[in-house]
C-alpha cells in the first residue's frame, strides 16, 4: 500500500458528530445534546432550575 491509498482512505472517512452534554450545577443532571436548541424557559427534569444552571462538560 502506498501512501497516497492510505490518504485516500483516510479522507473518506465520515467524521463523527460532535455530541455536548452539559451538566446541571444544582443536581448533576446531565443533559446531551445542544442545549441552545431549547427554549429559553427549559427547567431540569430533575430539580426544576433554569438552563443559567448548565455548564458544558469538557
């Protein structure tokens, strides 16, 4: 195999999506997905706080 086969296979590989999560400050709720999407009156199923009490996890 040369090394251009190897670059071509490389390159038509899909890169896979890239999924947030974002964890309640109050409960340790972790929400997955785009928080953003959500409304702005979004609670946490769990303990009813707004989305100002979601960090992103890194």
């Amino acid at each position: 195999m040369s090394t251009s086969d190897s670059n071509q296979q490389s390159a038509s590989k899909p890169e896979e999506p890239v999924v947030k999560e974002y964890v309640c400050k109050i409960c340790g709720y972790v929400y997955v997905g785009n928080l953003d999407d959500e409304p702005d009156d979004y609670v946490c199923p769990m303990c009813r706080k707004g989305k100002e009490y979601f960090e992103e996890k890194v």
